[in-house]
C-alpha cells in the first residue's frame, strides 16, 4: 500500500517552540544620486545598503539622466553643483521624465536660496552638505512615504 501524503492543516501555522515568526523582508528602497564628488558617493552608497537603501550611483547630470531612462527609483538625490549641468536644470528634466518621484537637493553652504529655488521647480526638500547620515536618511524616509511621491 502506498503511503499516503498528509496534507498541511488549513488556517494558522503550527509554531515551534523557540521560533520566531517570519516577516517577509521589505524591498529596498531605490534611491539615485546623483553628485560628482565619487569617494563621497561610493561612501555614502555602502552606509545607505546597511539601511536598506539601494543607491544607484551617478557622476554627472548626463549620466543621472541615462539611468533614470533606465530603471525606476523611488527617490533621488541630486547635487546642485555639478561639472556638466546645473542641479536645477537636471532636476527639471527629472520632473519630465517622472513627476511624482521625489527629489532631494543637495548643496553646500551658502547655497541654500538656489535649493529654494529648486523647491519651486518641485525638489521635495533639500539638505546642506555636509550634513549628518541620519538626517539624509530621514528625508529620503519621509520622500518615499509622502503622499504625492
């Protein structure tokens, strides 16, 4: 006779004792960034995955833009100052191509009236270099659950 297969029980799972419930993991968030200085992306890129946040890294506006032709991010920071393009301007064909993602502007001191004027070209919000881990990834936190984004 063969044996038969006992079918798994229908409602809750049985727990072991001693077991922790599994929850599935959350999908990383996907952040571009977008700034020239590569030693300081590379660096925050690496402390940025320790907190579940996946940084696609780009150099240069042009190379910003191609990626964002490319894939799909949740939210982006940009650099106000960079080699080849003005912030504002990236962040304006940012908006073209994917209104409802959330921009973050960076700058650093003394900038802080052209962020402004990013925010009315839709920038969720900006932050001054150099500025502290924590506060970049609570804007990139409050960027992602807003309710426009």
């Amino acid at each position: 006779m063969p044996a038969s297969r006992k079918s798994p029980p229908e409602g809750p799972e049985e727990k072991l004792p001693g077991s922790r419930p599994t929850t599935p993991a959350k999908p990383p968030i996907r952040l571009l960034m977008v700034d020239d200085e590569k030693g300081f992306v590379q660096v925050l890129a690496k402390r940025l995955a320790k907190r579940n946040i996946h940084a696609t890294q780009a150099f240069s506006g042009i190379e910003g833009i191609q990626m964002l032709r490319m894939s799909d991010f949740d939210v982006a920071v940009l650099d106000l100052k960079l080699e080849d393009m003005d912030g504002i301007e990236i962040l304006k064909i940012f908006k073209k191509m994917d209104p409802d993602m959330p921009v973050i502007m960076l700058t650093g001191h003394g900038s802080e009236k052209a962020s402004i004027e990013g925010m009315r070209h839709g920038a969720f919000d900006y932050l001054t270099k150099p500025h502290e881990l924590a506060e970049l990834v609570d804007k990139i936190m409050k960027a992602v659950r807003h309710p426009e984004a």
